[in-house]
C-alpha cells in the first residue's frame, strides 16, 4: 500500500477547500442554528437558518419520552448542524 506524504501546503489546501465547502453547504443547505428545551411543553425547538422553527414534543423522540428535564435541558447542536445531541442521555 501506498503512504500518502502530504506536504504543509497540501494539507493547508485541502483544509481550505474543506472550509470553503462547509461554507457553501451552509448557505444551501437547511441546518440547525440554535436548539433549546422548553421545559413548560415538554418539547424541543429547533431554529432552522432558513428562519423557520421546528417543535417537536420529547416524547415522540426514542430515547427521550422519560428523560429529567434537567437532562433535556443539555441539549447541543453537533459541529455539522444537521442533528442534536444530548450527552448526558448518549443520545
């Protein structure tokens, strides 16, 4: 098998190239752009970057339906904002 020897300059290229593609899907893709848990309703809301906000109630979502309200409340976006995460859950 053949070992890749990536040069600075090569390494810094293509980190570039994946920074300007990152940029791109984001500007044309919809993703996350906060979350938080309200813990009155019992359900997450999540404000999309295209201006929309999505709710959906926790106990439709696996995993969820009897978490601690102080569990829900650590809700995250995940670096691609294409999904949630919840650490203490492991969800």
């Amino acid at each position: 098998m053949e070992s890749l020897n990536l040069t600075e300059e090569m390494l810094q290229a293509e980190i570039n190239q994946a920074r300007e593609a990152a940029k791109i899907a984001d500007s044309q893709d919809l993703r996350a752009q906060s979350v938080y848990y309200d813990s009155q309703a019992r359900q997450v809301v999540i404000n999309l970057t295209n201006g929309s906000t999505f709710f959906c109630p926790t106990d439709l979502i696996e995993g969820l339906t009897n978490a601690a309200d102080e569990d829900l409340k650590e809700i995250e976006i995940t670096p691609c904002k294409e999904g949630l995460h919840w650490e203490n859950l492991d969800i």
